[in-house]
C-alpha cells in the first residue's frame, strides 16, 4: 500500500508541473507583441496600413475603435500631433493629441491650407479616446492612429466619431515615429484598410 501511494502521489506531481509548464507556455504567448494575442478582443475590426514614401515602405496593423464605420483612407500623409511644449524643464515632450491647439497648429494649418489630405498619430492617454479623435477631426484629420503604451491594447471607445480610428502597439508606434523622425514630420503617405478575417494571424509583424 505504502508503494502504491508513493507511485500515486508522484503521479499527481507530474500531472501538476504539466498543467503549470502548459499556463506558463500560454502566459508567454499572450503577451507576444508580435501577433494578436488572447487579449486582443475578439470583436475588433482589424486594419492594415501601409506607409510609402522615396525609397521607403512599411506594412504594419492596428485594430479599430468599437464604433468606427468608416474604414479606409487613400493617399493620405501622416502626421505626428504634438503637444504645446512642456512648461517645465526636462519634461518629455507630449503626443497626446487631447487639445484643439496642438504645438504643430502652423504645420496642420499649411496642410489643410493647402487641400492635403491628413492622418494623425498621438500617443494613448491624458484624456478619452473619443477626444482624442474629436480634437482631430475638428483639426482636419481624416483618420488618427493611437500608439498604446505598451504591446496591450484595447477596443476603444469611439462613438460619436466618424474618421477611421485605430489603435496600434507601442512597438508598432515606436516604429513609426523613428520613421516620422528620419524621413520628416508629414512627409510619408499613408493608406489605411479594412483587413479580412483569415489574414488576422499575420498581424501586429513589422516589415
């Protein structure tokens, strides 16, 4: 008896560092930036968005807003929205995009002077998504791309608003700006579309 339940418990203990080893594997999996991941909600709308310009193109995928209806943009240029400079020294400078007066005005205005059709890219948080978008729609965007501050993200909560909305990850974001930073500051186009369902496992990896 002593036998059969030394064999017995040492079952147990195998059974149990499985099932451990198979939560961990999962755990790693889910926070994989690049793909979409468990925490991805299922119901979101999935869009792929290439940016061109000389010599240059990447292919990357966010997800959009919970209410968005429109979908696609063609040909549009995209432009980093920042914010008034910080007031104090050694503050980061802020891409929030939650303020009808943004620290680039002068460069929005030129676009929009000049009949060129925009798309703006701020950085998740210090106000609500649906601002977020207000603010640049009421500026002249014709859609807006919202970097999250990490590879998580969420289904954002758009109603009310009618430009095409996504939200990208943080290294997805991150790429894009080192971009904005090479090639210049609305000097990239940028086109943005609807994705079909069986291509969502190629999502959220970087060309």
């Amino acid at each position: 008896m002593k036998t059969f339940a030394v064999i017995a418990l040492s079952w147990i203990l195998v059974a149990a560092s499985l099932t451990a080893a198979r939560r961990d594997h999962h755990g790693k999996q889910r926070h994989n930036p690049k793909r979409f991941n468990h925490t991805t909600p299922r119901e979101a709308s999935y869009g792929e968005i290439h940016l061109r310009a000389d010599h240059y193109h990447r292919q990357l995928y966010g997800i959009y807003g919970a209410d968005v209806w429109k979908y696609y943009v063609r040909n549009a240029t995209l432009l980093l929205i920042r914010d008034q400079p910080p007031k104090r020294v050694g503050e980061p400078q802020g891409y929030y995009g939650c303020s009808r007066v943004p620290g680039n005005l002068d460069e929005i205005a030129q676009l929009n002077r000049a009949g060129v059709r925009w798309v703006g890219l701020v950085d998740r948080g210090d106000c609500m998504f649906y601002k977020k978008i207000q603010y640049a729609k009421e500026l002249g965007s014709v859609g807006l791309l919202v970097r999250s501050k990490t590879d998580e993200i969420v289904l954002m909560s758009t109603i009310g608003n009618h430009i095409p909305s996504l939200m990208i990850t943080k290294t997805v974001g991150d790429a894009i700006q080192r971009d904005i930073a090479d090639i210049g500051n609305g000097k990239i186009k940028i086109t943005v579309s609807r994705v079909l369902e069986e291509e969502r496992k190629k999502l959220f990896l970087i060309h």
